[in-house]
C-alpha cells in the first residue's frame, strides 16, 4: 500500500490565507458596479474604500432605480404646496460605492456646485430624486436629479443653508476627503 503525506493543516492555513490576500489585492473581491446600459445621467468621482481609493462610477436611471427608494413629500421653496419626490436615498448612493469622505461636492449641469456634509447624510433621508409627483423629472424643471431633504419633516432644515444644498439638474458628484 502506497504511503499519502498529509499537509499538516497550519500549512493549509497558511496556503489558503496567502490566495485570500492574493484574491484581495488583485481586486477578486471588490466590489463592482455594473456598467450603465443606457444614457448615463450620473457620474460620481472621488475616494472609496477600493484598494487604489478611487472611483468614477457612471449610472443610468436603471442601476440609480435598482438602489434603495424613498418618497419625500415636502414643501420647497421652489414649487407651490407641498410635492412628492422620490428616488434612491443618497446615504445608499454612497454606501454602494463605499465611499470614504467627509463631504460631497454636487455638481449641475450649468456648473453650479454645492457641498453636502456625509453627517447629514446619515442624519436626514436625503434623496437624490429622479421623479416628482411620479412622473421623470425633465430637464426643463430641475431634472433628470434634484437633491431633496425633507423639508416639511425636519423644520430646522427650512433655512438657506440647506435650501442651497438641494442642487438640481446635478450631473455629477465628487466624494471629498
């Protein structure tokens, strides 16, 4: 009968942690975001917690959709009466790309650019909403993205601070350190 050699298993260990970290650094188990199969309405820049940090990530209306939802209805100062907005939470916007910031920079179409703290993030359910009172938001009236806090549910947040926070036509965002 022929003799069969055992690894002894802190040799197994060792072999198995070494492909892990392997796996790892050459990227096998990041995180990755699919690609945009339709006209890309938004793009985000800055650092994640990818091993290089950096991201340009690009989203459809489809893949923003696929993200967490919420429905906002709240007055602005912008529409008369209170509306209803809705689109994914920008909290999970953010977690999806495991973005590690203090800030975000948000940025329109016609360059205006806003920065929006990530505390406030996790401290209101800001959304970045692609629709009002359930219809696609058009260019023309502050689409396809507009950045909605929830105004009538957090009455300290009716002030200019935030008014001017809430940036709409936005094209791109850029994750500051």
């Amino acid at each position: 009968m022929k003799e069969v050699k055992v690894m002894p298993s802190s040799r197994i260990f060792s072999v198995l942690l070494t492909l892990w970290f392997g796996a790892v650094a050459s990227g096998v188990f990041a995180q990755t975001l699919a690609q945009p199969a339709d006209t890309v309405i938004l793009e985000v820049t800055g650092q994640t917690s990818a091993p290089d940090g950096a991201v340009i990530a690009e989203f459809d209306l489809a893949m923003l959709d696929a993200l967490p939802q919420r429905e906002t209805v709240t007055s602005t100062p912008w529409f008369d009466g209170p509306q209803t907005f809705s689109g994914p939470l920008l909290s999970e916007l953010v977690k999806s790309l495991g973005v590690q910031g203090s800030a975000l920079r948000v940025v329109a179409i016609n360059d205006y650019a806003v920065e929006i703290p990530v505390s406030d993030l996790l401290e209101y359910p800001v959304i970045l909403a692609s629709r009002h009172n359930g219809n696609l938001m058009p260019l023309r009236d502050k689409g396809p993205l507009f950045v909605v806090f929830p105004f009538d549910e957090v009455p300290a947040l009716q002030n200019e601070v935030y008014f001017a926070r809430s940036a709409w036509q936005v094209r791109r965002i850029e994750v500051l350190p």
